[in-house]
C-alpha cells in the first residue's frame, strides 16, 4: 500500500510541476524521517557542516549551497536544528521521554539569549541594521543556544557519547586528507603568498580537538584504534600549513595543558612536566623559524617569525588590531551598558591602519560587548568559564575512559578557542565553528548528566 501510494504521488508531482514535483514526496518522506531521528539532524547538521566547504577544493565540489536558505530566512542548518527540536517534542508526546535542559550549561546559555534579545533591540532602535540582517544575526549567535538543547537530547547514554568522540575523530581525519590536498595541490587560499591547508577556523579547531583527545589517550594509556593513531600526524602537519599564528600559539598552550591534565601528576612533577613540553615547544619553534639571517627563508619560517617579540605588530594587519582594538574600547566607554547594537558599525575616533567592516572586532570579549552590552560580555565569560568547569569535572569522575579523554580534549580545545578568539572572533559569528561550539557544549551537558551520581538521582 505504500509503494502505491508512493507511485501515484510521484506520478502527480511530476505531471504537475515536473521534476520538482515528483521530488516533492521523498522531500515530504525526509522530514518524516528526520522527525522520528533527531539524532539524524544532530548527525547531518555537524558531518554536513564538516564536509560543506565553501570554496571547491581541487576535484572536491563547493559546499555552499548547504548554507543558502531554503525557506525565508533559514538556512539548511537552521531547518536541520528545528527539525531535530521538533522530533524531540514529538517523542516527549509520543513516548513521554521528557526533554533535558542542557545543565549546568543553562544559565549561561540563558544569559546569553536574553544579551542577544538586548543586542537586537539596541540595533532595532537605531534603525541602522534591516530586520532581515538582524535576525540571521540574532539567530546565527542562537545556535549557541538551540545545538546544546538539540545534542544534550539525543545523546543520553554513554555509547552515545563515544560515538560523538567517534565522528569528530573521523571527521577530523578527513579534513586532515583534505587540507594536505589542498595545501600540496595548490586549492586552498593563500597567506601571503602561499597555500594554506584551511583558513576556516571550522578544521583547524576540529583537527586541534582530535589530536589533543589522541595525545591524552597516548599520555594515559587508553586504547583507541590503530587509524587514529595515523591520522594524529595528518591532523596536525594540515593544521601546521594553515598559516594561522593564533591556531599554532593555541595548539602549544592547549597541548601543554592536556599533557598535564592526562598525567595525573601533582606538585613538582606537573612543572617538570610544563618545562618539558614547553621546552620541546620553543625548540620546534625555533627549528620552524629558522635562522633568522637565512636569505631564503621557507614559507613556514616566514609566518613563524612573526610570532617573535619583534615580529608581532610588523605588518599592516597587526596594526589594524591595535588601532581597531583602541576604537572599539573608546566606543564601550561610550555606551557602556547597552553597547551599540548588533550588527551596527562602530564609530572611528581613531586613524585606522586599513579599512574593514566595522560591524566586525577582532577580539571576541570586545564584540560581544560592543554588539550585545555589559550582559553579553558577561555571557561570554560565563559560557567559556561553566564549560571548562564541567570538562573538569567530566575527567575527573566519569568512570569511562574515553570519555575522560574526550572531555579532556574539550577543555584544551576550549581553551584553545578562548586563546584563538584574542586576535579574531569566530563564535557566533561564523557559522561553521559556531555549530561546533555549539555541538561541543552539548556533549559536555550530555556527558555531565551520564555522571554516575547524576544518574543516581535524575
């Protein structure tokens, strides 16, 4: 009887309407599926945002279309997102399966969506931002909000759990394969003058995760499969060819703090430990740098340098920061409270090294400030500080190995991000790293309420 019905309605669509009609029904059969699987949303909108690369990469197609919109205002990911949180009403109705809020990640979360809603009324008041433009904004900050309630619903017991760690790793080793592709073949974009592996920051942080999470298994004795093991140099060589200064001082830091967490060492032997990686950190610095009189210095060493105390602030674009940065604090004096909107430009009482999009500030805890008030800047430091929290407590009390490691990775990968997002802002801003964050942030409210004594009293 289905197979009938399912004939006759293909045969009315494609008599109607054609092609797009007779795809109508297997677009009406999707959404039922996605409906009754929201862990098929969760797992769509993260492999989906992992593979849709916005440029094409050598014989690799274009990704974009996964973030054109598809109905009003919404995007492929935002449909994914809604669908997803629908299928778990459904299931509350039909199953009484009752929804979990994404604790103890609510109330910074909480803080942040009303930080948004004041955000958007400041822009609304001054009539400089469209409607339009102010809820894709508005709703792209949201995905910090909607991906945790989404994930912490949909993975509700340990296995579930592994089998996230399990796709970002995979995920992470494809991007790895691909950013070598794309670096060696000549696709990916250029840094001065050379082609870089990834400038989205969506690789380079996931491949950071992976390879710390392999480090903390290799520090800690876990057993994880022989692949990842292989992928871990991929990984990490495609992140070192992404050019990206504020990625290779992160993955320093993070790698560091990981060692010492997974060693479960305490007094003396933690700073031995520090001494040590950091040690072998500054030597595989200075081996990347190169002499710095060396007259034709590798494309590496080049990008390298600029990290030295003489280096910092040598081009126009550091520049651009300080003077921008300048700027923006002088504008938060002046609107200290409600900041000036999202989505508004700030105001240049300063000369500027160059011209770029003053609605944008390369430094996270300034925008989130200027763009949302004293409440958003409030929020961002609540949401990185509870989620460094609950990792801390993940590692230290889930009884499942893999899980300790997993979380331990978050929490360099965090800090990672918190290091990154001194220099650029990328969450809640661009999109793609933004529903990582948001896919991280509800694995740790999931892990967190699969602790034994969570469990024990529900």
């Amino acid at each position: 009887m289905a197979g009938v019905l399912a004939g006759i309605a293909f045969s009315a669509g494609l008599e109607k309407a054609g092609s797009q009609g007779a795809l109508a029904p297997l677009v009406l059969l999707l959404c039922v599926v996605l409906l009754r699987f929201p862990e098929a949303c969760f797992g769509l909108l993260l492999a989906g945002t992992a593979m849709a690369e916005a440029e094409p990469v050598g014989a690799i197609p274009s990704g974009d279309r996964f973030y054109d919109q598809v109905f009003s205002s919404f995007t492929t990911p935002d449909m994914l997102i809604f669908f997803g949180l629908a299928g778990i009403l459904l299931r509350f109705v039909a199953q009484d399966l009752r929804p979990r809020l994404p604790d103890p990640l609510t109330a910074p979360l909480a803080v942040l969506g009303f930080a948004v809603v004041a955000g958007m009324a400041t822009a609304y008041s001054t009539g400089s931002v469209a409607p339009p433009e102010l809820f894709h904004r508005g709703m792209q900050i949201g995905h910090l909000i909607l991906i945790p309630l989404l994930a912490v619903n949909v993975m509700r017991d340990t296995r579930a759990l592994k089998a996230f760690a399990f796709g970002i790793a995979v995920l992470a080793c494809i991007k790895g394969v691909t950013g070598l592709y794309a670096s060696f073949g000549g696709f990916g974009g250029g840094v001065e003058e050379e082609v870089a592996s990834f400038l989205n920051p969506f690789p380079n942080l996931l491949m950071l995760i992976f390879g710390l999470g392999v480090i903390a298994a290799l520090v800690r004795r876990v057993e994880l499969p022989v692949w990842m093991y292989g992928g871990l140099p991929i990984a990490m060589l495609a992140l070192l060819l992404s050019y990206r200064r504020s990625f290779w001082i992160a993955a320093i830091l993070a790698i560091v703090l990981v060692v010492i967490i997974a060693s479960r060492r305490r007094g003396r032997a933690v700073f031995a430990i520090a001494a040590v990686t950091m040690a072998l950190a500054f030597v595989a610095a200075n081996s990347v740098a190169g002499p710095a009189d060396s007259t034709s210095p590798s494309p590496l060493a080049e990008r390298a340098q600029t990290l030295t105390p003489s280096g910092i602030g040598s081009n126009r674009g550091d520049r651009y920061r300080n003077d921008e940065r300048s700027n923006v604090i002088e504008n938060i004096e002046r609107h200290p409270f409600t900041g000036v909107g999202l989505g508004v430009g700030w105001e240049v009482h300063q000369p500027l090294a160059e011209a770029h999009d003053r609605r944008y500030v390369h430094f996270a805890f300034l925008w989130y400030w200027l763009a949302l008030g004293l409440l958003g800047a409030i929020a961002y430091l609540l949401l990185f500080g509870s989620s460094l929290w609950t990792s801390m407590k993940i590692w230290r009390s889930h009884p499942d190995p893999i899980v300790q490691v997993s979380a331990i990775a978050v929490f360099g990968g965090i800090v990672g991000l918190a290091v990154v997002e001194l220099t650029a802002t990328f969450s809640g801003i661009e999109p793609r790293l933004t529903i990582l964050l948001g896919s991280l942030l509800g694995w740790l409210a999931a892990a967190w309420q699969d602790l034994p004594t969570r469990r024990a009293n529900p």
